[in-house]
C-alpha cells in the first residue's frame, strides 16, 4: 500500500515541478512576475492528469514561485 502512496506523491511532485516550470517560462518582466494564467492545450491536459489533480499542483507551483 504504501509503495502505490509513494508513487501517487512522486508523480505529484513532479507534475508540480513541470507546471512550475512552464510557469517560469511564462514570466512576464513588465509583470514583475507571473500574471496567475497558465494555457494548456487540451492535449497537455490529457497528457498530465486529472483537472482537480493539475489545479492543485498549479496551486502549489504559484506558491513555490511566491
């Protein structure tokens, strides 16, 4: 049981660290920052999960990014 956890919080991670990362890609100078809006394509979404799974993890990515 605590293998398939594991797992579930590894995939996690990393999905917050690729959103994290498309986030910083998107930084915006004039913004000072990042302006909260992430675009997905419906096939990045199929590709990474869950919409409720992905909305958190974007969550956590933006506070990492402060």
């Amino acid at each position: 049981m605590s293998n398939k956890d594991e797992l579930s919080q590894r995939r996690y991670r990393n999905l917050v660290d690729h959103l994290e990362g498309l986030m910083r890609a998107g930084l915006k100078p004039e913004y000072e920052g990042y302006y909260r809006q992430l675009i997905l394509s419906s096939d990045e979404m199929t590709e990474l999960g869950e919409l409720n799974n992905i909305r958190r993890a974007a969550r956590e990515a933006g506070r990492r990014l402060g």
